[in-house]
C-alpha cells in the first residue's frame, strides 16, 4: 500500500468516524431528554458506573472538565437522586461518589435504548459482518487505549 492510499484511507476513516460519533451523541441527547439528566451528567453518572466509586478528582480527570465544573455537575446529580458523597472508610477525608439506584436505572434504559438503536442501524448486516465490525473496533479501541496510556505516562 501507498503512502497517498493509506493517508486517504486514514482521511475518510476519520471522517466516518467523526461522522457516526455525531450521528450517536445526537441521537443519545433524544434519548436523555426523557430523563432527569444531562449529557454530561449522563456521562459522568457512565463512568462512576463503570469504574466504581471515584473521587471528584479522578472524575474530572476522565470527563475532561475543570474541578469546579465537575463539582458543580455532582451537586446537582446528588439533587436529582443520582448519585451521593461517601466518605472513604479507609481515608476519612477522601469523598467518593456512589450511583444510586436511580442512577443505575436510568445508564440501563438509556443503554438499552442505544442497543436498539444500533440494532436497527445494524440489522441489514450478517453476523459474520457485525462480528468483523465489532472485531476491528476492538483492535482500534485499544489501540487508541495504548496510546493514550503512553501519552499519560510521558
């Protein structure tokens, strides 16, 4: 392959990508108008579900957003149910934040609905294809994940 072949075949990859990324956020901000949440709450209420319970801090880290903000975006999720502060046992002074129940309810409604979603966007695909899909995916997550990890540790 060509240096010009695979520079225009990083170019529309990237496009693509940009593309089904904005397609997917402005579909989930349809969906998460049926709930109590914004999207950057949503995302955020995403990570402390996925990663446990997480410090303002550490959530600032991987949401991307200034302490204050993030500050700002706990206390009005710990207003609507979502989530609470929790002092660390081992650390007193260490808060961390823990998803509610209603919190946990609404990651798997919304969750459930991008799965239906995707399910009708994929349904013209064989399961050989989506599996390919879905196989590929994974290798440009984690390389994207690798990299980052390196850029982190510089």
């Amino acid at each position: 392959m060509t240096i010009d072949s695979s520079k225009k075949i990083i170019v529309e990859t990237e496009k693509t990508l940009r593309n089904i990324s904005g397609i997917i956020k402005k579909n989930g901000r349809k969906i998460l108008h049926q709930y109590p949440i914004t999207s950057p709450q949503f995302i955020a209420l995403q990570w402390v579900s996925e990663k446990g319970n997480l410090t303002i801090g550490e959530l600032s880290h991987k949401i991307g957003l200034a302490f204050s903000t993030t500050t700002d975006l706990v206390d009005r999720m710990e207003k609507n149910d979502l989530v609470e502060r929790v002092r660390d046992q081992k650390d007193r002074r260490v808060v961390r934040i823990h998803i509610l129940e209603k919190g946990k309810q609404i990651i798997n409604d919304v969750v459930q609905k991008r799965q239906d979603y995707l399910g009708t966007v994929l349904a013209s695909l064989s399961v050989a294809e989506m599996e390919n899909m879905n196989e590929v995916l994974h290798v440009l997550h984690e390389n994207m994940h690798r990299l980052d990890e390196i850029e982190e540790n510089k």
